[in-house]
C-alpha cells in the first residue's frame, strides 16, 4: 500500500504543462502493484517481484518473493525495504538487488515501509474480504534496518478484525498509522507503546487502509466509512472529517493548507486543512483508490478509469489526462517526468520533445525476456516462442 512519506524525494521540476509525450515505456509482463524512485531508479512492485529499472528505462534488476508484492518499496541509504504477501520484510541491496535480510511476520505485508533513525516500521495482516470478518490479526513491527532484528511489536485489537495495511508514518517520535479494526493510532516510536486511538465510524466494518499525512501536528486519514478525517497529533482528538460518497482508500497529501485526497465515488477532492471545507472536486469515470502527488501548482493522480490526471491545484481544473491500458497506480513526479504503473507496464511521461524516438521496452510473454534489441520482436530468441510484442516506435 502507498506510503506518501517515501516513495519519492522533492522535485526539483513539475512534470508536463500540457499533454505528455511517452518518454518510454516498459513492459513487465506482470501486473505493477507500486511504483517508487530513488537515485535515478524507478524500484516497481509487480506481481511477486521487485524490479529495478533505471529512469532511462532499462531494467537493472528483479527479486522474486514467494507471493504477490503490493507493499510499495522505501529505499533509504543504499537499501530496499519491502514487503510480501508471503508474510516478510526484505531488504535488498538498491544496486544490485541482492537479498541482505528478510524478517519473518505473522501475516501478509502490504503496508509499506517507513524508515526513520535506522528502524524500519510496517504493518502486517490482511484480508480480501473486508465485509466478511475475522481477518488476519494486525500487528505493527519496528525492526532494526542494518539487520532486520525486531525491536518491538504492537499488536491492535484484541480480535481477529485488526489486520494493517495503511502505511506508517513517523513524525516526532510517534508512529500513526491505521488498522482494518477500524481504528488509527498513535505509538512511541522507541517502545511501541500506544499513546492513543482514534475509532472511526460505523466499526467494526470501516477498515482504515488509508496511509496518513501528519502536518502542523495533525493527521490527516481516509477510511472505508467514507469519510476524511483530520485528528490532533498529541491527543488523537478529531477536529473535522468530511464526508464522500465512497470508500476513501486514498492517502491525503497536504500542501499549502489543502488536503488532496480521492475516493471510491469518482472524484479528487481538495480540502481545507484547517477546518474540513471543501475547495474543489473533480469527478473522474471511475474510483480513485490511487493517492495524489501534488508538484507546484499541480495534482497528479491515477485511476480505475485507465487514466492519469493532471490537475490545477488551485481550481481543479483538468491540464490534461493520459490514457493507459488498465487502471492506473499512484503517480511519482521526478525532475519534470511522471512515471506511472498500469496494467503490466510503468510509463515515463514528459513534454512532447520534437524529433526524439519513444522507446518501448517489450519482453516475450513466455519467458519474460527483453526483446528491446531485438530486431525480430515477434519472436523470442531465448524460448523460441512466437511473441505479441511491438517494435520500438516513435512518438
């Protein structure tokens, strides 16, 4: 699940003023879960893999886990920390993807990683069936980053209804994040112990799988009772929520007092930080389950719809809007380039350059293997398959 505190480091450019042009794009043959960047590095969760591919397009690496990989990967100091579905934390080498430790959880890891002051913070447990309880039993690990030793868990309620998700964040010495029972809570970020919670409405069935912001001593979250809400740091006190008609599965990005956010009911929406008050919406053709990147004066965010968008962030006006070719992920925004995941491939996008070629990098749909420079991509040199791919072709 998307962690906001991490997946990218400060821009120094926004991305395109008008519609993009296709940089490149890499077909993965597996579906792309997360996408992060560090280090001119585009590290991708797809399906049971971790891939590593450079921000020119060339892939430079991949780990293969034992399970889906949903958990969106944090990399901090020359390491890869992610998360499994087969119930571990890895930490790979960033350049090499070498596996230097994995920690066993009591359950799916698709909460992502937040990593502060050489200790690593994730969630564990997860359930499909959000409607049908119980679920896998939650439990919120701090683990040593050079090693992967446990430091402490904290496990959320006394019932089977409590798997974790929703991504941490560390700020000030406490770690806040949220809990399929319903709840979100504040804990000592040295010892684990819970300092507050905050119940949602309608509990047991509002699981929170929202990742919050913590700005200005508030935290900002959504939950599947359709509802924003915004709680004192110090004391988990609410001070406003607001209400959508949807699930908000998204995580909040605060910039400038305005709370960007999506919803399962179609729309973006752009709050008032301080007291709830909504600015503006947009409405989409489909659910917004991604989360906002905000650049500038720019709100990038993907959707069910196939689409990602660029809005005003003033007004909400639409700039412009990409077509992929299935429902598109959280966008991360680098240095005037939007790299986004879809279907089986993440995509570069940037302003249209005149002259320039678009490369596609396409592997076979047997073995997987890349068929960029091959001259014959309809078929496999390696496995001999007869392939679908296309040739590289020009924007």
């Amino acid at each position: 699940m998307y962690n906001p505190t991490h997946r990218v480091p400060r821009s120094r450019k926004h991305g395109p003023d008008s519609d993009p042009s296709v940089r490149w794009s890499h077909q993965l043959q597996k579906y792309v879960h997360e996408v992060a960047i560090w280090d001119n590095t585009v590290y991708v969760a797809v399906s049971d893999e971790v891939v590593a591919i450079g921000t020119d397009g060339t892939e430079q690496w991949s780990f293969r886990t034992d399970d889906e990989v949903w958990s969106s990967p944090a990399v901090v100091d020359g390491t890869v920390y992610v998360g499994s579905d087969d119930a571990h934390v890895y930490a790979l080498d960033a350049r090499s993807g070498t596996e230097q430790w994995s920690f066993r959880t009591d359950g799916e890891v698709r909460s992502s990683p937040a990593v502060v002051d050489d200790t690593v913070y994730v969630g564990s447990g997860y359930s499909a069936q959000v409607s049908s309880p119980p679920f896998d039993r939650g439990t919120v690990y701090a683990l040593d980053a050079a090693s992967g030793t446990e430091r402490w868990t904290f496990q959320t309620a006394n019932d089977p209804v409590s798997g974790v998700s929703s991504s941490p964040a560390v700020v000030d010495g406490t770690v806040y994040v949220g809990s399929d029972d319903a709840h979100v809570y504040a804990l000592d970020a040295r010892s684990g112990t819970e300092q507050w919670s905050f119940q949602t409405a309608n509990a047991p069935s509002s699981v929170v799988r929202s990742s919050p912001a913590v700005v200005d001593g508030t935290v900002y979250i959504g939950s599947r009772d359709t509802h924003v809400y915004a709680l004192d740091a110090r004391s988990g006190t609410e001070q406003w929520s607001f209400q959508t008609d949807g699930w908000v599965r998204s995580s909040p990005a605060v910039v400038d007092d305005t709370v960007y956010v999506g919803s399962d009911d179609t729309r973006v929406y752009a709050l008032d930080a301080r007291g709830g008050t909504e600015q503006w919406s947009f409405r989409t053709d489909g659910e917004v389950r991604s989360s906002p990147a905000v650049v500038d004066d720019t709100v990038y965010i993907g959707n069910v719809d196939r689409h990602v968008y660029a809005l005003d962030a003033a007004s909400g006006t639409e700039q412009w809007s990409f077509q992929t070719d299935g429902t598109t992920i959280s966008p991360v925004v680098v240095d005037g380039t939007v790299y986004v995941g879809s279907c089986d491939r993440v995509y570069a996008l940037g302003e249209e350059e005149s002259g320039g070629n678009t490369k596609v990098y396409e592997r076979c749909s047997g073995c997987g293997a890349d068929l960029s420079d091959h001259g014959d991509v309809n078929f496999c040199p390696k496995c001999g398959a007869q392939t679908e791919t296309s040739a590289d072709s020009n924007s």
